[in-house]
C-alpha cells in the first residue's frame, strides 16, 4: 500500500491542461473542515502528516489514513483550494474517494474537479495494466 500512495503522490503532481467540462453540483464527500485555511492550519499539526512543495502546489501526506491533501498554489485559478483523496483497496481493486474544497469562483473550481478527476482515472488505469 505504500507504494500506490507513492503512486497516487507523483500522478497527482502531473496536472493536464484538460479541455474545460462543465461538472453539475454534486455532493461530494467533506474534507471535513469549514476553510481551506483551516484544514492547511491543522493538517501542520498533526502527527503523521508530511508536508511537502511540489510545483507550487502545498502537499500533506497522511499515511496512516492513505490520505493526500493537495493545496493549490497562489497563482492557481482555482486559489485557495485543496482537494482530498483517500485511496483504499477492496477486493483486489484500488479505489480513490475524492473531496474538495474550493472557495474560488465555479468554473475555476470545475475545472480544478475535471483534472483531478482525469488524473485518477490515469492512475486507476494504471495500476489495472500493474501485474499482481
């Protein structure tokens, strides 16, 4: 399970310029905190998180909760944003439960959605082409 979450670190850090697709609201699993400030603040303190810079981007690694939190730099569009994923493995199948948080303007914030959601799938596809 390390190395998916290894994985699932360096895929995460290869944003495409996706062509923009408008997503619908749609309820989305919480990151569990009211601001992006407020879950950066608390995610420095906590035990077992790794902080780290890639491209800009703010990236804390909770391991022990095979959870990613990557927070968009200042000169992103979609600024301030994180987006959550947490990956598990059920019957042989890995799967990412995504949440985001993005108190920028909607269409930034879609188009934030549809390339996290672009780069999931590449992972999925991914570890399916991984021999067991």
């Amino acid at each position: 399970m390390r190395t998916l979450l290894t994985l699932v670190t360096l895929l995460m850090t290869q944003l495409c310029h996706a062509q923009l697709l408008l997503q619908p609201e749609t309820d989305n699993d919480t990151v569990g905190y009211k601001t992006v400030d407020e879950a950066l603040a608390d995610l420095r303190v906590k035990p077992g998180v790794e902080l780290s810079d890639r491209q800009g981007w703010t990236i804390a690694t909770d391991r022990g909760a095979q959870t990613i939190w990557s927070f968009t730099p200042k000169g992103h569009a979609a600024y301030p944003a994180v987006v959550k994923r947490t990956v598990t493995e059920h019957d042989g199948s890995v799967f990412i439960r995504m949440g985001v948080l993005c108190q920028s303007d909607k269409l930034a914030c879609d188009q934030l959605v549809v390339e996290f959601n672009q780069m999931n799938e590449r992972m999925r596809q991914s570890m399916a082409k991984k021999p067991n």
